[in-house]
C-alpha cells in the first residue's frame, strides 16, 4: 500500500515539473521575441519588414546578408542606433565605364541616370558635346558611357565661311551631322576620310555644270543684180534684206557660283538671213544729137559730197521749194549756181539723172552734194569726183 503511493506520488511530480518547464521555455520565447525592434528595410526599393535585436543599421544589414560597397546608398548612416520602427533604406552601387575623349575609368555609382552620374562626378556636359546613351538613359550594371567633348571648327560651303563644333569624327560624318549634302562635282578639303580636329578649316567648293544657251545675230549680205529697165548708174532696193539668228549652247562650269570655263557644245539656226538685193541698171541712154549736145549740154568735173534731209541744220525742203522727206525717191543735187544754174538737168556718173535744185553754204565752185534718202547710202557713197553732163 506505501509502496503504491509512493509510485503515485512520484508521477505526479514528473508530469508537474516537465509542464513548469515547458511553460518556462514557451514563456522565455514569447519574451524574447517581444523584445525585438519592428523595423523597415528598404533594399534597392523593395519593401520589407523585419524584427531585429541588431544595436545599429550596420547589424541590421548583416543580418540580412547584404555585402555593402563604400560607394552604397545607407539611410540612416550604419552607426545609427535601431529603434521600433526605423525606416532604412538601402540602394546597391552600380559598377559602370565612363570614358572621356579617350580616356576611360571604372566606377562604382548609385545615380538613376547618366545625367545623375555626370554631375555627381562633377563633369560637365556642353551643349554640342556628344553623349552616349543619352543623358537621359538610365544607370545598369555594367553600363558603358562615352562622352565626347566639342570643339570649334571652321566651316566654308561655297565660299560662305562659319565658325561651327564638331566632336572627333570624319570628316564625311562631319558634314551629316550639319546637314552639307554633297553634288558629284563638288571638291571637299581635307578629304572625307580625314579626322576633324580643333579649329580644323572644312571647305566644301560646290561645283555645277549648266547650259547657258546665247543668241547672237547673223548680218545679211548684199547682193547686186542687173536690172535693163532701169537707166545705167541708177539703183534701186529690191530687198531691203533681214539679219538672221543663231543660237549657240555653252558648257559652264561654275565653282561657288562663278564661272571657270565655257564650252561650245552646238550652234543652232533660229532664223535665217536674208540678203539685202540691190538692182543695178544696164539700160544705155539714147544718144543726143549734135545740135543738141553743142546746143544745150556741156560736161565738168566735179568733186561730189552726199547729204540727207535729215542732216544737222537741214530743213528737209530744198532752196527751190522742193519737200525732200515728203519725196525720199527724188534724184536730187545741190550746185554752186555760178557753175551749174539751178533748175538744170543733169546726169551724174554714178548717181544717175538729177535736177540742180539746192544750195548749199559749203558748195563753192566745181563741188556739188548729192541727195540721198538715208544716211547708210550717203556714207557709201562718201566724197568721190565725178563727172556731170548738163543736159539743158
């Protein structure tokens, strides 16, 4: 009977003391799990939140397995203390490659963009500088950025000269990016394939090839014919004749807008010529009879001027009344009135039969001036010495 009491008493015991430690244990747990701190971390701009026993960020951060960069992003700084609620935030350093006309170095940044990056570097970008991806591109890891800085060229399109920025390139991708198209023709110094370097002159001389076609006219003959009705020494126009026309095409080379050469390609007949004909008269003169000739006609040299009724100082009539402008066709001559009386009729070599009907101040002795209708055949005929006959 002791003895089962004993065993009775003895359980009960065991049971009692694994429940005391059991609670023990649970109560322990729940203890050290209410004395985390509530924190939230924000890693390269995911949201979490965590419980930490972690005295600063920096534990925090180890805790969550982050290897940290000097060129990382911490907020606040690691030695700050962690209380309940601590906001944290934490952005990775990207590695990228920044070259620099030419020049190249690796760095570790956390910038959102290439614009962010440069400026954090203290580099600035010019406005003709040439940037590659765009200041705008966002940052990734392992990111190549080139950055060429511009410089002043100088810029002659025919013969028109600028001051313009170029960066390191050819001279082909030069005049692209400013937009010269270039003719066949046209002359580039120095040549395309060349690099561009600083105050660098670019001439581009524009060359053209047109056809400048020019018309020029072509003057007429004169031709003389016989003509048996008409009395020997007289003429007559038949056909007061028609200058022609011919077109001529060129080849021009023009360099800035200046020509350099021409070239004759073909000569063209736009119109042609027409001779001026003259008829010239054969027909003899009957022959005066004896009496006649000894009565009423005597021949003498003279020397013969011509004039016309448009000549300076001229009136257009005659001294004897005659309207030489009204009768353009009249065979008239002017004498000295002491030699050939006026009113007479005369034959003149060369000019033909005429009527002694003017004076003139400047006729004086053997001299007289023939009429003529228009100043070209008075120039021809010019001064010359005839012989006249006084017919009565």
């Amino acid at each position: 009977m002791r003895s089962l009491l004993s065993d009775s008493l003895r359980k009960n015991f065991t049971v009692t003391a694994s429940s005391l430690i059991a609670f023990s244990a649970t109560t322990g747990f729940a203890g050290y799990e209410a004395t985390k701190d509530h924190v939230v971390l924000t890693k390269n701009g995911e949201r979490q939140e965590i419980r930490t026993h972690a005295n600063t960020v920096k534990e925090v951060l180890k805790e969550q397995h982050i290897d940290l960069r000097p060129e990382d992003h911490v907020y606040p700084s690691l030695d700050t203390v962690v209380t309940d609620d601590l906001n944290i935030v934490w952005k990775a350093s990207k590695q990228v490659t920044v070259k620099i006309d030419g020049k190249q170095k690796e760095l570790w940044t956390t910038a959102e963009s290439v614009r962010e990056l440069l400026a954090s570097q203290h580099i600035t970008v010019g406005p003709y500088d040439r940037v590659s991806p765009s200041l705008d591109a966002p940052i990734q890891k392992g990111m190549s950025i080139s950055l060429q800085k511009a410089f002043p060229v100088q810029l002659n399109v025919g013969g028109k000269q600028q001051q313009v920025w170029a960066t390191s390139t050819t001279v082909a991708d030069f005049l692209k990016q400013h937009h010269i198209t270039l003719n066949e023709l046209d002359r580039v110094e120095p040549a395309l394939q060349d690099q561009i370097k600083a105050n660098m002159v670019v001439k581009v001389t524009k060359v053209q090839k047109v056809t400048d076609v020019v018309e020029e006219p072509v003057n007429f003959a004169v031709v003389t014919q016989k003509d048996a009705s008409l009395p020997k020494g007289e003429q007559r126009v038949i056909n007061p004749g028609q200058k022609g026309l011919l077109s001529k095409h060129y080849e021009v080379v023009l360099e800035n807008g200046k020509e350099i050469s021409r070239k004759l390609l073909k000569t063209e007949t736009v119109k042609q010529s027409q001779n001026r004909v003259i008829a010239v008269g054969t027909k003899e003169r009957p022959a005066m009879t004896s009496r006649s000739s000894s009565a009423s006609s005597r021949e003498l040299y003279v020397n013969a001027t011509a004039y016309t009724a448009y000549c300076g100082g001229c009136s257009g009539r005659t001294s004897t009344g005659i309207n030489l402008r009204a009768n353009p066709h009249m065979k008239v001559i002017a004498v000295d009135p002491r030699v050939i009386p006026l009113g007479s009729k005369v034959y003149v070599e060369g000019y033909g039969y005429a009527i002694a009907a003017d004076t003139g101040g400047s006729i004086n002795g053997y001299k007289i001036d023939v009429f003529f209708p228009n100043k070209s055949a008075a120039f021809r005929w010019g001064t010359k010495r005839v012989k006249v006959r006084i017919i009565q």
